[in-house]
C-alpha cells in the first residue's frame, strides 16, 4: 500500500532502499500510536488490518466503541450517512493502509509492508 510514499514522507526522493528511509532505519515504527482517519471507510477484511486477536464492531458516534488489547483497529465510527464498511478498494481503505497497514509477518527490516 502506497510503498514510495514512504521513502517520499522519509527522505522526500523515491527509493526502495533502507539508506534513504532515515526514520525506519533509527527504528522509528509508530509502535503504540494510535491515529484516527476520517475518510470513506475501512475494509476490515483486507490482509493488512487482519488482528488475530479480533476486530472490534463498527459503531455510531453517540455510542463508540474501542478495544485498546487490539493491535490494528481499536475502534470503528460510521457516521448514518456512510457504510459500515469500505470496499477494497475505496479511498478510506487506501489512505488507511498509507498509515497503519502491515501484512502480518512482512519484513520491515527489508522496508517492505
């Protein structure tokens, strides 16, 4: 998911390689952030926000729920006038996995996600 665009936020030039990634090369993973992203939807069932512990409900703003023990999705707000979910291949999904995607046992040490 959008894999030059994370050599372009790091070193602002488009390479593969570690060397040109200055924040993955200090060890800079965003471990333990938490974001939130307002967009058109999460597909929940894309390979990169699978979490073998689970996935929280979708849920409306007067009523959200969050689970912090989860490890990809905590939490999952759909205002009435959207999806609960998003298609695989709509922009919400997209721009999500931009920041948080990771396929489970990819290698970031090879800088791939």
């Amino acid at each position: 998911l959008n894999y030059r665009a994370r050599s372009i936020t790091q070193s602002s030039s488009v390479s593969s390689k570690l060397a040109n990634q200055p924040y993955t090369s200090a060890g800079l993973r965003g471990d333990g952030q938490i974001v939130t992203i307002a967009d058109t939807g999460l597909d929940v069932n894309s390979c990169y926000f699978f979490d073998k512990a689970g996935r929280v409900p979708p849920s409306q703003p007067n009523a959200p729920v969050f689970n912090s023990r989860l490890r990809k999705v905590i939490g999952y707000i759909y205002n009435s006038c959207g999806d609960q979910i998003d298609t695989s291949e709509g922009h919400g999904t997209h721009v999500s996995g931009t920041v948080a995607g990771y396929l489970e046992g990819s290698d970031l040490s090879a800088g791939k996600l």
